[in-house]
C-alpha cells in the first residue's frame, strides 16, 4: 500500500482522483491532513506552479507526496487562460466570472481548438534518503463551446467539450468525464510508476 498526501485544496479535483484510485493506494487530501494552508501558485508554468506547492507540503510532512496544476489553454487565445486558469476574471477565482471572460474574448471566433493539461509533481523518497522529484502530465484536446451546457464537474467544465464526445464535460458524470480526462491521463501514468516501486 502506497500511502500520499495530496496537495490540493480543491475537493473536485481530490473527488475526481479519489474515483481512479485502486485499492492498492491510500491518498490523503490535505483537509483530512490537518494541513490548512493557501499553496502558492506564483509562476508562469504549470510545471513549477506544482513543483511550488509539493515543495511546501514536503516541507511541512517530510513524506511522500504530489501535487497537480492543471489549465485550459485555449489556441486563439494565444494559450490563455492556461497557467492563470484560476484565476482569470481575477482573485475571486470565481468559476462563472472565468467562463464569462472566457466566452467573451473568443466572440464569435470559428476556432475554438483548446485542451486541458495536467502536470502531476510527484515527491518520492524517504527521510534517510532524500525525495526525488517525477512528472506526468496529462492532455485531453476539446474545443470551447458557444455557450454553457451542464451542471455537473467544475471550474471550466460546462465549456468544454473533449474531441470524441457531443457533450460538455458538465454534462458528463464523473465516470464519464474520467474516460477523456487530462486529469485520469496524468494520473494513470503516477500510479504506473508507483506501482513499479
Ligand atoms: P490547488 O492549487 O489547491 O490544487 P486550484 O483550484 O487552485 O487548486 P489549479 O490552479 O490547478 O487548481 O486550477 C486551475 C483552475 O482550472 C481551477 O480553479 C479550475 O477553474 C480550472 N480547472 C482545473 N481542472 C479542471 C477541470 O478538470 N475541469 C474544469 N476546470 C478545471
């Protein structure tokens, strides 16, 4: 058994993990933890935003864990919101206002190519030996729809619709969106390597 804390505060993004993860791993989101802190997110990458908050909670734990950073990045929007997903209408980190500014940039634009990725920062070691740092990322192309449809997931969900699907994934249950998901891609490739450990 593989126990790791997760550092996130976000439960949809725990809840999503939470369903694709065998029994052969105990994941511990910070809030069960006892760990309450805002993670800092300074940087222009997704790569270093997640390396920033496994680093804090290794700091805090000294124990196995990871982080995830995810964004929407949209091509006629020069991959914008992308690292600033979060907070893209502004420090409210409001879901309906980042759609809103979201929909209104892309206008009528005919290209509405976008993806979601993931990175994964993995701290991986012990207290004697030292942590090793590993990465996954994970991507899932889609386009962003004219307006919103659905009421289920979070954050950009009623917007996006993964190629392969007429659905957005706010109109998909968790199941179904875990089939296409960015998320379940970097995930799957985490549990790989640590079930070769
Ligand atoms: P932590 O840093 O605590 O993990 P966060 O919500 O700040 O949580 P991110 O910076 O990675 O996480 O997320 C950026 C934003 O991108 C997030 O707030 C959502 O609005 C959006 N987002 C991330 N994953 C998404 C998904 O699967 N579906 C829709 N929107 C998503």
């Amino acid at each position: 058994m593989h126990t790791l804390i997760f550092a996130t505060n976000n439960q949809n993004k725990v809840d999503e993990i939470q369903s694709l993860v065998g029994a052969d791993f105990n994941i511990i989101p910070l809030k069960t933890a006892g760990i309450n802190i805002d993670i800092p997110e300074p940087h222009d990458t997704l790569q270093e935003n997640a390396a920033e908050k496994a680093n804090t909670i290794l700091n805090i734990t000294n124990q196995n864990c990871f982080s995830e950073d995810t964004g929407l990045e949209i091509l006629a929007l020069q991959g914008a919101p992308g690292v600033k997903s979060a907070r893209y209408a502004g420090e409210g980190r409001d879901f309906q206002a980042n759609i809103d500014k979201v929909l209104s940039n892309l206008g009528t634009t005919e290209n509405r190519n976008a993806q979601f990725r993931t990175v994964i920062c993995l701290k991986w070691g012990n207290e004697k030996e030292g942590f090793q740092t590993h990465y996954f990322e994970g991507i899932c192309k889609g386009n962003i729809a004219t307006e919103m449809h659905g009421e289920k997931g979070f954050g950009y969900d009623p917007i996006f619709i993964p190629e392969g699907s007429t659905k957005s994934f706010a109109q998909m249950t968790m199941e179904e969106k875990n089939q296409y998901s960015h998320r379940q891609k970097a995930v799957t490739k985490l549990f790989e390597f640590l079930r070769s450990k």
